[in-house]
C-alpha cells in the first residue's frame, strides 16, 4: 500500500465543519446540556487563577483564542475534546459551571493581570446593581457576543477519531501528565470503567503499600500504576516482547480493554488480593529496596519491584489464595527477590526491555 493509499484511507474517517461561535452561544449549549466538558476532567486541569484571569483578559482586549475542538455524538450532543479549560474558565466566571455533582459552583473572582490591573476582584455580576467589583453591562455584552473557532468532528467520523485526536491534541507542551491524558480518554470512551478504577485507587489497603510523594499523587501515578496491574497481570509473552513505547502501549491496551467485554469481577478480586496480602505484611514497605546487611527495606517506592510482587502475586492469585501462603512466605521470597543477581540488573532498564523481564521473574518467583 502506497503512502497516498493510506492517507486517503485515514482522512476518509473524519469528516469535520468549523465555524465561530459567540461565547453566548456556546454558554446557552452548555447550559441546556447540548455540550459536555466532562466535569470529571477538571480535576486534570490545574489552571491558577492568573491563568483563568489572563484568559479573560485576552478576550477584552480582543486578542484571537486558539479554537475549540469537539466531536459530534450521534444524539447531537458536542462533546468537548480540547478547549475544556478555556471553557470551564468562561464558564465559572458567568457563575453557570457545574461539577461532577451537578453542583453549581462558586463564580469566578479575578485578580488584576499586567494589561488590566483593575480586573483585580472583579464579577460577572456583582451583589447589586451599584456593586462596584461587578461587570457593566456593556462587558458581559462584550464577552457574550466574542467568537471562538469551533472545529467539529462530525458523528460519521470513526468513534475512535474522538479519544485520538484529544491524545495528539493534549500531547507535548500540556501540564497533563501522560496517566491525566489517559484518564480523559477513559471518561470519554468508558466512564464505568474510569470510576471503577478511581474507587479501587484510593482503596487503604492499597494506598498503604504505596509511599508515593504527593506529586506522583497529583499526577495520577497511583492511576498508573493500577492500570499496569491491570494491563501486565493479563499480558502474554507476545504482548511483553512488543511493547515498544511504554506510553503508548498502556494507552493502546486501555483502549482495548475500555472497549471489550472486561471483567471487572475477575480484576478487582485479583486486584483485593494482592493488596490486602501486601498490606497485611510489609504495607509501606512492600516495593523499597531490602537490604540484607541491614536486614531493613529502605528507600523510596521501585516499579521494577512492584512489576515483580504485585504483577507475580495477581498473575496466581486464584493458586495463591487456596493454598497457606502467608505473609511470612510472602516476606521470604520478596529478601529472596532482592538478592538474586537477575533482579537488581533490571531496576534501571528501559522499560521496553525491562518489563518482559520483571514480570516473567514475577510469575517464576510466585508460582506455587
């Protein structure tokens, strides 16, 4: 096949229109559900409130917005793929921003920016009509009747164009780390699964086996490192040998998993096991370093150890919970672990070239 074939085979599968649209209108969408900015997603997106007030400084002083991107449901409904932030900013200042409660959240307060220095406490609308901190009319008119471009995927585009285009859109130059831009793509195509995975994330006994700092936390690591459990326990050997970019290949087998027939029964008892195993023994200490001169676990949290405990452990944990396994054999094979001379080689590979390796030592180390 030709590189023309193949072009012409992949831009048949999104069919797009654009045209701009006043900021009034795409608040009356919003407001009558006829747009969906996923409030989920705001928990991703850490714009400060010198970001949100520059925003709407831009638009009074006219200066172009960069265009919104959405993909057009079958039931007509836009669904926002890039733009949530600007949107949500617009949004929460006109007081009309609802979170994933369908609470209304508290409007917006700016603070003065370098162009505009009295934006500082300023409101859509003030406590009355004398209120000084309050937007004229003539500023609200201004803000509702500003056009953004809106680029618009059409419903007969390939329903996998949508999550697509938001990873190469939110990819490079974001704040969203690699496990934010998947979690968007999970509410987008599976929003079940993305609080099933959410829930089992703050489970005690599996944040007590993780000493991650409070960065990891805020970027998701937690996400990650859940979603690895879930994608490497159920990996063959082909699918080890091919992972390639690791980043790619967690959102590619997310993807699939997101848009099969998942079961979500099988997972989280595989998952309730492992964890409550690991907590019950060395909770915190479940995936440091053991060094046998101090007979102590030291250091920070290894993925090198927890693709061999927690990937070995979930892979027989059918074998493992009907047998006597406990947590003194549990604490015996992971010092075991730590003083073959296969497993400290392969704490600071590459992960294309480290993972077949740890989670195959995993499944040797664990197999009853």
């Amino acid at each position: 096949m030709s590189l023309q074939d193949e072009i012409d085979i992949k831009s048949s599968e999104i069919q797009t229109d654009s045209y701009s649209m006043s900021i009034g209108e795409l608040m009356n969408l919003y407001e009558n559900k006829e747009m969906d900015i996923h409030p989920e997603f705001q928990r991703f997106y850490r714009w400060s409130l010198s970001q949100k007030s520059r925003l709407i400084e831009s638009i009074l002083l006219g200066i172009p917005l960069p265009p919104i991107f959405v993909y057009q449901s079958h039931n007509g409904v836009w669904d926002v793929i890039d733009g949530l932030q600007r949107l949500s900013t617009l949004f929460q200042f006109a007081g009309i921003l609802r979170d994933e409660e369908k609470n209304l959240l508290p409007p917006l307060v700016l603070e003065k920016t370098s162009e505009l220095p009295s934006l500082e406490g300023k409101k859509w609308i003030g406590d009355g009509d004398d209120d000084l901190n309050s937007f004229t009319l003539a500023q609200r008119l201004y803000i509702k009747r500003s056009k953004l471009d809106v680029k618009i995927i059409l419903k007969g585009s390939d329903e996998k164009s949508k999550y697509e285009l938001f990873q190469r859109l939110n990819t490079g130059g974001t704040e969203l780390s690699d496990q934010e831009i998947r979690n968007c793509i999970l509410i987008m195509i599976n929003r079940q699964m993305y609080l099933w995975m959410r829930k089992l994330s703050k489970e005690e006994e599996f944040v007590n086996c993780l000493p991650l700092t409070e960065r990891q936390m805020e970027e998701q690591y937690d996400m990650e490192l859940l979603l690895r459990f879930m994608v490497f326990r159920r990996s063959t050997e082909d699918d080890l040998k091919n992972i390639g970019d690791l980043t790619e290949f967690l959102t590619n087998k997310m993807v699939e998993l997101a848009t099969s027939e998942f079961d979500f029964d099988e997972e989280e008892k595989a998952f309730r096991y492992t964890f409550s195993l690991l907590n019950q023994t060395l909770r915190e200490d479940s995936f440091r370093k053991y060094d046998k001169y101090r007979d102590k676990f030291i250091g920070a949290f290894l993925v090198s150890s927890f693709e061999v405990i927690a990937l070995g452990i979930g892979y027989h944990f059918r074998d493992l919970s009907e047998s006597d396994f406990n947590g003194a054999q549990l604490t015996k094979k992971i010092k075991q672990l730590w003083d073959s001379v296969h497993f400290p080689a392969s704490t600071g590979s590459r992960a294309s070239t480290r993972v077949p390796r740890t989670v195959s030592l995993g499944r040797q180390l664990f197999t009853k």
